[in-house]
C-alpha cells in the first residue's frame, strides 16, 4: 500500500512533464526539429533533463517496472531528437560513395584478388582449350548464352553482331535493364554460397570465366579478337571487377564460418557480413553502371578504337577511386 501511495504520488508531480515532451518528440519525429515553435524548441532540452532526474529517481525508490520502462524509452527518443545525427539522404549517398564503398573495397582487397585469379583462371583455361580444339566450345558455353554464336557461325554473321546494333533499335533500355538484373544475380549468388564455406564461390566464378574464354578464342579463331575485346571492355570492367567484388565477399563469409576465432561463427558472420554489405551494396551499383554502357554505349558506338579507349579510362578511373578515395576521411 506504501508503494503503490509512493509510486502514484511520483508520477502526479511529474506526469504533465513527461506527457508534454513526448507530445513534442512525437512531433520531431513525424516533422523534424522545424516543425517546433522557438518556445518549443527551447522547452525541449528542459523537458529532457527534467525526464533524465525523474528516471534517476525511479531507479533509486524502485518504483514498477513499467513506468521505468516508460521514461528509459521517452529519454532515448528526445536523446536522439536533441542529439542524434539528421544527415539527409543525399547526404548518405555522397558519404557512402565518397567514403564508405572504397574504403571496405581496400578492407577487402585480398579475398577480392583472389575471386578475380579464379575468374582470370577460368578465362584462360577456356581459351586455351578452346583454341586447340574448338568442340570445348559447346562444352563450356550452353545455347542460352551462344545465342547462335558457335564454331558453325559464318564469320560474317560473328562480325555483324559485335557492330550492328539494329537488334536493339528502339529497346536498350530493356535489354539495359536485363543485364542490370542478370549480373547483379549473379554477384548475388556469388556472395551468397559463402555460406556454403566458400567452395561454390570458386566454382561459380570459374564457370562464368569458361564462358567468356570460350567466346574469346571463338572470336580469337576468325581474327575478331581486338574486336571482341573492343566489345566486351567497355562495360566489361566494370562488370568483371563487380563480380570479383561479389566473390570476394562470397569468401569473406566463408572465412567467418570456417575459421571464427575466439567469437562463435554466428557472432563472426554478422560482423563480417555488415563489412562486406557495404562492399556489396557498391558492386550492384557497378552492375547497374555497367548494364546502362552495354545496353546503350556499347551499341550506340561503332569504332572499336573508341571502345578501348572509354575501356581504358574507366580502367583508371576504378584504380584511382578504390585507391586514393576516402583516404583523408577518419
């Protein structure tokens, strides 16, 4: 009966307190800090210290749960209205690019290396099997990706398609947007079987660098090699080096689960998998930028000098990016 007079008489004194800075955080959250009146703005920080003694009191008489509940709630919501940082979503995007992105990329810089030597690895294994014997064509490249290119493809009909882009007269946006979404599926799955302790990474980022060494030793045997390559670079790097990012992080999480250290796995793989989100979030970035070159640069420009050089320059310019980008930043 002493405690509950003792509780009642607590929350009668400050009640009206409490109900009035809720009713302006309520009012911070739904419209921002503009939305107060100056009077208001300047009650707030009053009303919160006046809510932080009245919290300290009830811990130190153990007054119910519930209210204590209560004001630890309403404290952390005015806490953040007066304090936490409000950074718009501009704001977010430039940090995250300007900072975030290269910063996990230089993290990560080895698990990547090493998912573009298997990617590379495939490549080189395709074309050179491929060359000496061009039945590993149909062996590495299924219909769905020949798409009618094979060893029995007149040498004119391979020309014309790395040049003519009448196929896609009036719906690059719609073959822009099928690309976009099939490489970010495949940097997805990619990040995906680290769960699997790594090993279908390899295999996955292998398969896929079969495929594009068959074409290349396909193109390579009627003396379309440059041309090929003039084709495939411009939205190739930035595509291949999304996918080496997408693998990466595949074994990234592979490492956390095979080898844990002092955490357990699950504690392991949540640190991990927020550093590598960052990472992953970047790549699917890149695979958007490189579905828009190849749904509408790549056709839109013939000369394949022209090809190599935008291939060249987006080269360097991912270089100097990861490298030097968000290295003054703390």
């Amino acid at each position: 009966m002493v405690f509950q007079l003792k509780s009642y008489e607590f929350r009668r004194e400050r009640e009206r307190t409490w109900r009035e800075l809720e009713r302006l955080v309520d009012k911070v959250e739904k419209s921002g800090l503009g939305a107060l009146e100056a009077a208001q703005l300047a009650r707030l920080p009053v009303l919160y210290r006046a809510t932080l003694s009245s919290l300290s009191v009830a811990r130190s008489i153990s007054l119910d749960r519930n209210l204590l509940d209560y004001l630890d709630g309403l404290a952390a919501r005015a806490y953040f209205c007066l304090y936490g940082t409000r950074v718009g979503v501009g704001s977010t995007v430039r940090d995250f690019f300007a900072r975030r992105f290269p910063q996990a990329v230089r993290r990560f810089w080895i698990p990547i290396a090493m998912a573009g030597v298997i990617l590379a690895l495939g490549v080189t294994t395709a074309w050179v099997m491929t060359a000496r014997n061009q039945d590993w064509f149909y062996v590495f490249v299924s219909d769905n990706y020949a798409q009618g290119r094979t060893p029995t493809t007149p040498t004119e009909e391979l020309e014309s398609g790395l040049y003519d882009d009448e196929t896609f007269s009036g719906r690059l946006g719609q073959f822009a947007s099928f690309l976009f979404s099939n490489n970010a599926r495949v940097g997805l799955v990619a990040f995906a079987l680290g769960f699997l302790a790594g090993i279908p990474v390899y295999l996955l980022l292998f398969t896929n660098g079969l495929v594009l060494g068959a074409f290349a030793a396909l193109f390579a045997s009627r003396g379309l090699g440059w041309d090929f390559w003039g084709w495939i670079l411009p939205h190739g790097v930035t595509e291949l080096t999304a996918i080496a990012m997408s693998g990466g992080m595949g074994l990234v999480l592979a490492h956390a689960l095979v080898f844990p250290g002092r955490a357990t796995r699950l504690q392991n793989l949540a640190r991990r998998g927020r550093a590598a989100g960052v990472v992953m979030l970047g790549a699917i970035a890149m695979f958007l930028v490189a579905g828009l070159i190849e749904g509408f640069f790549r056709q839109m420009v013939q000369d394949v000098n022209v090809r190599f050089l935008v291939a060249v320059g987006t080269m360097i310019c991912f270089g100097a990016y990861f490298a030097l980008a968000g290295r003054s930043a703390r």
